[in-house]
C-alpha cells in the first residue's frame, strides 16, 4: 500500500482509534506521542514503513505474530492485541507529519487525557514511547528512559525508546530490550525472558 504526498496530507488532524481490549482485561498500553499521516491513513497505531514497533514487540516476543502495520492492521492482528491484554493509543490524537509539529500545550493536555485514559481503563503498565514528549507532556525535565519513580494513575509507568525510523540511535534488538521490560513486569513475558 502507497500514498502520494497529497493524499496523506488530507489525513493531517485525523485521529485514530485508541486500541483497548475490554474493560478489566488491560495489562500493558503502549503510548505513542501522536498519530503520524500514514497512521492516520491506515487506521494503525505506528504505521509508517520505517517504523519499528512491530518488529521490536515480535523480536522481544510480546507479539507472536508478525503485523504488517503500512498495509493496515487486520481485524485478526488487532484481536491478538487484545487478546494478550495490550493497548495502544497518544498522548495527542491529531495526526501530523511529524511530532515536532506539536506545542507544549497540547502535550501538557495529552497528558492530563491520559491519566484519566489510564485510571479508567486500570492498565498494570504503561509504557510512553518518546523521553522528549515525556518530559515536555508532564513537566518532568530531567527523566530518563526506564520505570519512573512515581506511577501514573495507579499504574507503573516507563519510558521507552521512540520506534519512529527518525530515532536513529535505536535498532529492533535495542528496542526489542527496552520494550521486553515493561512487558516482563506486565506478566505478557516470562522474567527470565
């Protein structure tokens, strides 16, 4: 599946559905900063073609089931999500071309949505993919990636790397490690694993 230039920009502020399974059955949710235009075209959380995020979860075997996100997710990939209790959504739901394009603001905003997201849906983990967005969203300057101290909305919290292919210093193996960890404490990985 490709997209011209024009056709993905008339796609810029869409929003896409957050992925949840049902109410109670949530363990880990994975959040992005934004939906990017391709996203947003495919009505699939990390879409793009350089992006990285399917391919670390199946390498560091959250997921069991290579997803092939730039054609679109099928129904039976986003079922298998479910089924293993993860979640996706954003700190902001309007889709652009890049994150950069975002304001402290509207990130401050994401974050106060997703704490309420987070005490609502009671996930055990959640895991925000972006230290940027991070400290910019809830004011924490000097965070770094991993668990953080405090929990957000009862649920441990971490930083993780950004599978965005514009993050140059990660790889899959590198994301791969730092997505296993929220995972592990999750129970969707074995401890040893």
């Amino acid at each position: 599946m490709g997209f011209t230039r024009a056709e993905l920009e008339s796609y810029r502020d869409a929003e896409v559905p957050d992925l949840l399974p049902p109410r109670g059955a949530l363990r880990l949710l994975f959040v992005g900063i934004n939906p990017g235009l391709w996203t947003a075209a495919t009505s699939t959380h990390f879409a793009h073609p350089g992006n990285r995020f399917y391919p670390a979860l199946l390498r560091a075997g959250v997921l069991e089931h290579r997803v092939d996100p730039a054609a679109g997710m099928t129904d039976e990939d986003r079922e298998r999500l479910r089924a293993r209790g993860i979640g996706i959504t954003n700190l902001v739901r309007r889709a652009t071309a890049k994150a950069s394009e975002l304001g402290p603001t509207e990130l401050r905003d994401g974050a106060a949505a997703l704490t309420a997201l987070v005490e609502a849906e009671a996930p055990q983990v959640v895991a925000v993919a972006g230290i940027t967005a991070y400290r910019t969203a809830f004011g924490v300057r000097d965070a770094v990636g991993g668990r953080q101290p405090e929990p957000l909305g009862g649920a441990a919290l971490w930083v993780v790397p950004n599978p965005s292919g514009l993050n140059a210093h990660e790889t899959v193996e590198t994301l791969a490690e730092a997505y296993a960890a929220p995972a592990r404490e999750a129970g969707l990985l074995d401890p040893a694993d």
